[in-house]
C-alpha cells in the first residue's frame, strides 16, 4: 500500500473506532474496524471488542461480502464479546442474551448468530418481537480458533468447541464438538481430519 493510500486508511479506521465507541462499543486501541458496521447497545448492555479483533464493513476487504457488519446487544444486561483475534466480515451478531466469540476466532461474509427467535406468536393473530426481552435468549459460545463459513447460521443456546469448523450455509441449532466440522441443514458433524486440526 502507497504512503498516501496508508494515510487514508488509518484516518478512516480511526473514524470507524470513534463511530463504534460513540454508539456504545467498548473497543480496544488495536481493533480494526473497517467502514461503519451496524452497532446498538442497549441501557444495561456490553459490547466488547478486545485487542487484535477486526470487523470488516467495506466491500474492498472481502470480496464476497455484501453488506455492512451488524453487532447489536439489544437487551438490558445483554453481553457480546469478541476476544483477543477475533474477525468478522459483513457478519451480523444480534445478542439478548450472551454472546461469546472466541480468541482468533474467524466469521465469514452474511453468517447470521442469533441467541434469539426474534418472534413469538401472539395470543390475537400476529406476532410479538422478543429481540429486546433477555429472557428470551439462550447463551451462544463460540470457542478459540474457529472457522464460521459465510452465510452460516448460528442459532440460540449453542456451544461450538475450540478449532470447529462450521461450513458455509450450515443451519447449527445443537452443540458442536471441538475439532468437528458442521455441515448441512439440519447440520451433521464429523470430526476433522488430523491435517485439518489446529495445533496447540
């Protein structure tokens, strides 16, 4: 990258810091945050970006991304934590409850990771939102050093083990082992092939 092209890229990264921190992100210096995800914290809410972690919202990043990165902790108490490593690309992470996203933790283009059915049918014909109600959430924790496929979809009260593999378009709604790769839908597991395993 040119002088001028760098220049220009460290003053648009550090406006993207400053527009993720003005909408309540709580963000480390070395975060990379590339364009201007969608980002909500609600009263009572957390939503941290630890050291090293990268959230890609501009097209020129990744060249199957299509839309802006959402990271949303969208009820009171709510908590959304990328560790140390972790990136996501065009992603969108929508928590009532609790999410964790594992160190070095990798999330591909248009994955969804919803802890949340969103909808509940109403007693009258209808539906009620529940995407603001913790109580309706179910804890997700994604382990170090993961692999999430784009447009994977990631749903509420799932544990999916260090160095996992989830592939592209994969619907996950039950827990996957450490060292598995999820694929289908409904998602099936197997384990890795040894040369495909994270060493250590």
């Amino acid at each position: 990258m040119n002088p001028v092209k760098k220049t220009i890229f460290r003053i648009l990264a550090s406006l993207s810091r400053a527009w993720c921190r003005i909408h309540g992100a709580q963000i480390a210096p070395t975060a990379l945050i590339t364009g201007f995800p969608h980002i909500k914290v609600r009263p009572g809410a957390t939503l941290i970006l630890e050291e090293g972690t990268t959230v890609h919202s501009l097209r020129g990043m990744n060249p199957v991304l299509t839309t802006r990165a959402t990271l949303a902790a969208n009820a009171d108490g709510a908590e959304l934590i990328l560790k140390k490593g972790a990136g996501i690309s065009g992603a969108c992470i929508v928590c009532t409850s609790r999410i964790v996203i594992g160190e070095n933790t990798i999330i591909g283009a248009d994955a969804l990771i919803l802890d949340n059915d969103a909808h509940l049918p109403d007693t009258r014909p209808g539906w009620i939102s529940t995407l603001t109600q913790k109580e309706h959430g179910r804890p997700i924790t994604i382990g170090a050093n993961c692999f999430i496929g784009a447009r994977a979809i990631i749903l509420k009260g799932v544990t999916i083990g260090d160095g996992a593999v989830i592939a592209a378009g994969t619907v996950v709604t039950r827990d996957v082992p450490a060292a598995h790769l999820s694929c289908g839908n409904p998602a099936a597991c197997t384990p890795l092939p040894e040369r495909m395993r994270q060493s250590s």
